[in-house]
C-alpha cells in the first residue's frame, strides 16, 4: 500500500512539473469572455463588438482600460487593436494583491495597429493607460498560456537593413501587378524585404493588407505613409493631395536612408491602366532615389539616417532593358507553391477589393513583367532577379535548391490570355465614376523606341540577345532632358515626368473617359 502511495505521489509531483511544459505546447485560447473590464469613461462595449467601424475613444487625460482575470485562470497574452498606430500608452500588471509586476509603455514596442503583449503567471490585473490624446481601440482580446494562434498576428519590426523595397500606390497593388515579388523575395528566399504602401485607403484596406501579408508567410511589418487616397484629374491635383512635391519626395527618400534597399521595385510609370496615383507612384522614385543619396536634400532625414545610394530601380511593364520573373514554378519554401499561388492566396484576404480585382497570370498587364529603369550596378545578365549583381543576390545554386514540389492549387481558370483585355476584369462602375475619369500621359508623342507606349498601345516584343540592349541611367550626372545613351531622361521633378522630359509640359494630358463607354457599344454591335 505504502508502494502504492509512493508512486501516486511521484506521478502527481511529475505531472505538476509538465504542466507548464504542456501548457506551452498548447495553443493559447481566447478567454476574453471570462475576463472583467472597466474603462474610465465611455461604453467598453465597443471593445468587444469586433467591428473597426465603433471604437472606443475617450476625451480626458490618463483615460484607462482595465482587465481583471478571475481566479482559476491564467492570462497569456493581451491583444489591442488599435484604429491607428498608437502615440502613446502605458501597460502595468499587478499580482492579485495590487503589487505591480511590471509596466512597459509603446517605447517597447513599434509603431503597428496590432499590439500583442505577453503577460506575467501572476498577473491578475491589467491597466492600458492612454498618454496622448486621440487615440482609439477598436478591438481588445485576452488569451490564456500557450502558443498563440496566427490570428494573434505577432508582428516583428520592419526589417533595419532590406534588400528590397517593393513600393505599392495602395493596398492589393503590390500583389495584383507586382505579383509573385513579395512571396519569392521576403518568404521563399528570405532576402530583407519592406513593403511600402504610399495612399492609406482605409483602415480596412490596411487590415487586409497586413492578413495578406501575414498568409504569405511575412513577418516584417510594412510601412504606411498615409497619403490621402483617391483619384485626380490632373497630376497637379494628385501632388496636392499628397502635400506638394517636396512632401511626397521626402518622405520616400527619408524611408529610403532608413531601410537601406539595394533594389527598389515598383509600378508602372503609365499608372498600369493609367490610375492617376500609380503614375504619380512609379515617378516619384527616381526623384526620391537622387535625393536619398544627396546628404545636401531633405537634411533632417540624412541628418537621422545618413544618405543612402539605392543600386537598382525596377519599374513594372517598362519597355527597356525587360526583365520577365518566374512566378510559376514551385518553391521549397513556399510549401512547393509558386510565388504567383501565394500572391492569389494573399489577394483573397482582401476581400474587398474582390469584386474589383484579382491576380492573373499573362495578360496586358503582366505581373512578371518589368523594366531596369536606373542601375549603378551594370546591366542585368541572367535576367531572372532582381538583385542580380548586389550582395543579396539569389546564387544559381541557391536557386536550383530552392525550386522543388509541385504547386497543386495552381488555378490555370485564372490565367489571362496575352492577347486578352485585363480591362475587361475591371469593374464597370469603377471605370466609369466621373471620380475616376482620370487622364493619363500623352506620351505617343515621344520616341516610340524608347518612350514608355500609351495604355492602349501593342507591347512590342522583348530584346533577343542579338538585340543591342538601351543603355540604362548609372550614377553620373545627368541633366533632366538627357539619358545616357540618348532619348529623354528621367526627370528630376515629380511633376515633370517622362512627358516634361520631352518638352510636352506637366505630364500632357489626353481624356481617359469614354473608354468603357465605347467598349459597350462594340458589343452591341
């Protein structure tokens, strides 16, 4: 009997000593229902209602959240989900007696709408306190021990030192014509990547933005500049809106000396299917790229950061010096999905653009498709990455080791023909909203051979080997009418663009209404 007892008691001892063990191999559930709440003013329901559209907000100073975990529970984690990035808050925990354990305030962490905080065993009580005003919560959640789930969303900072930088207009750009680049780069290869989105479109725009992210396999939060979306007629209305010239270049050039990227990648310089904020997009980065590297502009950032000398410049569909990636073939560490797979499975988290867009395979608007626009670093020879001929280049060893499996959720239904309309996807009330009737470069009246083609004009085909290739922008020099090589240069003005380069005055416009309208009547007939 007293055998008996003795191996009980060993058991019961063993059993208590895993317990932790087993508790961090569980994963961490959601007991936010089983918690307390008291807020120091307003209604503390709204932090429950998981809606972004009713938040709770306070108007007096030192305003507070506080959590009580009941006895017989344990709280792991603490989730805020904040309707912007936060100024300013303190985190305190207190034991069951009201001793304080430990408080940590946002200098412990970074700027992002998802704060995720680890709690203490002891913890029994939770104070969120507000130190700056106008700030809003729109969700509050508290986990038990364990492993938290991928809902939690537990973002690392952006990267200090990238790779690349791959610069959106808005948020499903970056999947929908920059493709497979974020999936191959960030996830399959791990090179230092930050995403950089220019128009904030809505707080829930962003939040699908980063479950897109998150679903590829990103980890890296991205950056927001919060530039006021929508369209504008004219590209003088467009600078307005985002604050003035000087506004939008120095804010891509500071986040240029502060991630340090090697390659740039970004859109089209005709705005894709000529949206007036991805034109805008694609030609502020030369601009922003000579000032990064001029400690002389925009000092206060070369002053934090230092100047930084961007290598390479990629814009999508650009006609010269063509670069075509391979977002189809299966990757190791994508699971053996291809790059262009993880780019759709990201694009379905963005639900609402859905009904609107997609990413295709081929088409007018390729993704794979794209143009060294600005080199310091020689042309492009294997013609197959981005980062050829810098330090994070992908090795052909690399390469032949990290393509493998077989992608089964290939969805072949979503390819688009090459000699089919991308438009045509396009939603009809998107096109045809006055709000929309943007107008686009009248670029057909520089040299056809080496001016970026009209929306509408036929892609000519890419350079052969036995094709001399055009000589690309390097690091010397250059005045804003002149490109090595001949032909316009880049134009040093934002406003300016590749039209003012040729003498045609602030982008030249021609009228994009009418277009779908017209495309109606040809089916009617």
């Amino acid at each position: 009997m007293k055998k008996r007892l003795f191996r009980l008691a060993l058991c019961l001892c063993m059993l208590a000593a895993a317990l932790p063990a087993l508790a961090e191999g569980q994963t961490a559930k959601n007991i936010t229902d089983k918690c307390q709440f008291a807020v120091s003013e307003g209604s503390k329901r709204k932090l429950f209602d998981k809606s972004i559209s009713s938040c709770w907000e306070y108007s007096k100073p030192n305003a507070y959240v506080g959590v009580h975990v009941p006895d017989g529970r344990e709280a792991g984690w603490l989730r805020i989900e904040w309707m912007f990035d936060p100024m300013g808050f303190e985190l305190i925990e207190y034991d069951a007696d009201r001793d304080m354990l430990r408080a940590r305030s946002q200098d412990d962490t970074f700027p992002n709408i998802y704060t995720v905080f680890d709690l203490l065993d002891e913890t029994k009580y939770v104070q969120l306190r507000m130190t700056a005003m106008g700030q809003q919560i729109c969700n509050l959640a508290v986990y038990s021990k364990g492993t938290p789930p991928a809902s939690l969303q537990i973002w690392q900072p952006p990267v200090e030192k990238a790779d690349l930088m791959v610069v959106s207009a808005h948020q499903d750009d970056e999947l929908i014509f920059l493709g497979g680049t974020i999936p191959y780069y960030a996830v399959a290869f791990r090179r230092p990547t930050v995403v950089l989105y220019m128009a904030n479109c809505t707080r829930l725009r962003r939040a699908e933005a980063l479950s897109a992210l998150w679903k590829m396999g990103v980890r890296n939060y991205p950056q927001f500049l919060n530039l006021p979306d929508g369209h504008s007629k004219t590209v003088e209305r467009g600078i307005e809106k985002w604050g003035g010239k000087d506004n939008v270049l120095s804010l891509v050039a500071e986040q240029i000396r502060r991630y340090q990227p090697e390659v740039i990648v970004t859109q089209d310089l005709d705005g894709e299917y000529g949206h007036d904020q991805h034109k805008l997009t694609a030609h502020a980065m030369m601009p922003a790229i000579e000032a990064a590297a001029d400690p002389n502009r925009y000092p206060e950032s070369a002053l934090r950061y230092g100047a930084w000398q961007v290598k390479k410049l990629y814009h999508h569909l650009y006609r010269e010096n063509r670069i075509k990636m391979d977002w189809n073939s299966p990757l190791k560490g994508l699971g053996g999905k291809s790059a262009l797979r993880m780019a759709r499975i990201g694009m379905k988290e963005q639900a609402s653009q859905l009904k609107y867009y997609n990413v295709k395979r081929g088409g007018k608007y390729d993704n794979a498709k794209f143009g060294l626009y600005f080199t310091t670093v020689g042309q492009d020879e294997a013609k197959n990455d981005f980062l050829e001929h810098t330090s994070g280049a992908i090795t052909p060893q690399e390469l032949a080791a990290g393509v493998g499996g077989a992608d089964q959720d290939a969805d072949p239904e979503e390819d688009v023909p090459e000699d089919e309309n991308w438009e045509d996807t396009l939603d009809p009330e998107m096109m045809d909203s006055s709000e929309n009737e943007t107008e686009a470069p009248a670029l057909g009246d520089l040299d056809a051979e080496n001016a970026p083609g009209e929306a509408g004009a036929a892609e000519p085909e890419p350079q052969t080997a036995q094709a001399p290739e055009a000589p690309l922008p390097t690091a010397q020099p250059q005045t804003a009418n002149e490109r090595p090589g001949g032909g316009p240069g880049p134009a040093i003005a934002l406003a300016a663009g590749v039209a003012a380069a040729a003498g045609v005055g602030a982008f030249g416009w021609r009228r994009y209404r009418g277009t779908r309208r017209k495309r109606r009547r040809r089916r009617r007939r």
